[in-house]
C-alpha cells in the first residue's frame, strides 16, 4: 500500500499549493489533443509533418529527397532531431512568407470537441501557462492570450491583475513570437526577460505540468528545469506532471 499512500500524500500537497495560490498550471499539446478530439495537428510533430507537406506543395525548388530528410528526422523520437526538421519548415516558410498563413490554416483553425480539461483547469483558479499556439483556452474560458514578448501583460497575468493565458512558445497571430525551430528557440532563450519571469515563477510556485511528454525536453524547458534542480535541489517544493494512471487489478 506504500504506493498508494505516496500518491495520497502527493495529492494533498497539490491541493494545498493550488488553495493557497503557489501553483501555476503549465499547459501542453496534450490538452490540445484532447480537447480538439485527437486531432492530430494538436501535437507538435502532428504540426511539423503537414508542414513538410507545405513546403513540398509551395516550393518548387526543393530538392527532390528534401522531404524525405525531414520526415526521418521527425520520426526518430530524438529532440535534436525534431528541432533540426522544425528549423527547415520555418526557415522554408518564412523564406516565401508563408508561415503566418500556415499556422492560421492549421492551428487557428482548431475547434473545441470535448471541453471537459478545459473546464477543469478553470475550475483550479491560477495562472496559465501553455506552450501550444492555438486559442483554445482563450475560446472556451473567453480570456485574452499574452506571449511570451508582451512584457508588461505578462507580469500582470502572473500577479493576478488580469486574466489571460501565457503563451510561453507564442501564439499562432503573432508570427514573430512562434517558437518553433532553433533560431526560434534561440530567440526566447536569449531574451532576458522572457528567461527572468520564468525563473521567478519557478522559484516562487509550483508547476503543474498538464498534457506534456517529451515537450518537457525542448530547450526552453529543459533549460529553466535544469536551473531548478541547481538552485533549488534540497528545496520542499515540489513541481508536478499529472499523467493519467490505471491501477493494476490486486495491486498492493
């Protein structure tokens, strides 16, 4: 029963970080996938793959065998790799102008299936926090998106001074704000601010990891998570990722 005791005592930690409003929720594709019915544009390699599909049917010049490269890339379940064939897709795209067109006709095009997480997550009352482009928690909770860029709305949101959602990885109507290849990604960890508030939120809360797998590996992440174990590694706080659990049948 040591298992199940563990879990309890997890749980109640969780409930009383979010009563008393030291929890911030950190929103993943995996919310995405769920609400949209599994659409599977929702994950980010979903997302990537039908842009090599764009780029295939927009550039004429591509190399023959450039396609092919990607999608190997894509399917090798390496970070490195993911990143190398998002940084192609958007370098591609934004060549001919067509990325912002691209996330629009994709992601901004979501439509909400099955509210039940998103209902959820408004029920725990804290700050959002997701690194997914599209709108849907601004649809369904009719609350504005900040990215990572709009400094002073930020901190407001993070304070409680207003309401909006985060958008750590950006938002699909602000192009320049999309994290999304190496250069992209060089970009947010190069900004001083954008690094400091997430830092600050880290040291101050605990997170609540929601629908994320390998997402946590990118380098943004993994980068502020690293710093945490560091700083903070004797620390009593916890950060948590909620993943769903079926108990084995006379399990003890």
């Amino acid at each position: 029963m040591q298992a199940a005791a563990d879990s309890n005592v997890l749980v109640d930690e969780l409930r009383e970080r979010i009563r008393n409003k030291r929890a911030i929720a950190v929103i993943g594709a995996g919310v995405s996938s769920a609400t949209t019915g599994g659409n599977p544009l929702a994950s980010w390699k979903g997302l990537l793959l039908d842009g090599v599909q764009r780029c295939e049917q927009l550039i004429q010049s591509l190399p023959e065998s450039w396609g092919d490269i990607v999608r190997r890339e894509l399917n090798s379940g390496d970070m490195d790799d993911l990143l190398s064939a998002a940084n192609k897709i958007e370098a591609k795209l934004k060549r001919i102008g067509d990325l912002g067109r691209w996330l629009i006709s994709t992601v901004g095009q979501f439509q909400i299936v099955d509210p039940t997480i998103l209902d959820a997550i408004q029920q725990l009352r804290i700050p959002l926090l997701t690194t997914n482009y599209d709108g849907l928690i601004e649809k369904r909770l009719s609350i504005p998106h900040v990215t990572w860029r709009d400094a002073s709305q930020y901190e407001r949101v993070i304070q409680g001074e207003r309401e909006g959602v985060i958008h750590l990885h950006g938002f699909y109507e602000d192009t320049d704000s999309v994290v999304l290849g190496v250069k992209s990604y060089e970009a947010v960890l190069g900004d001083q601010f954008a690094q400091t508030m997430q830092q600050a939120i880290t040291s101050l809360h605990s997170l609540i990891f929601i629908g994320f797998g390998k997402g946590l590996e990118d380098p943004n992440f993994a980068s502020l998570l690293d710093w945490a174990t560091k700083t903070f590694g004797d620390s009593p706080y916890r950060h948590y990722r909620l993943v769903s659990w079926t108990p084995i049948v006379g399990q003890m």
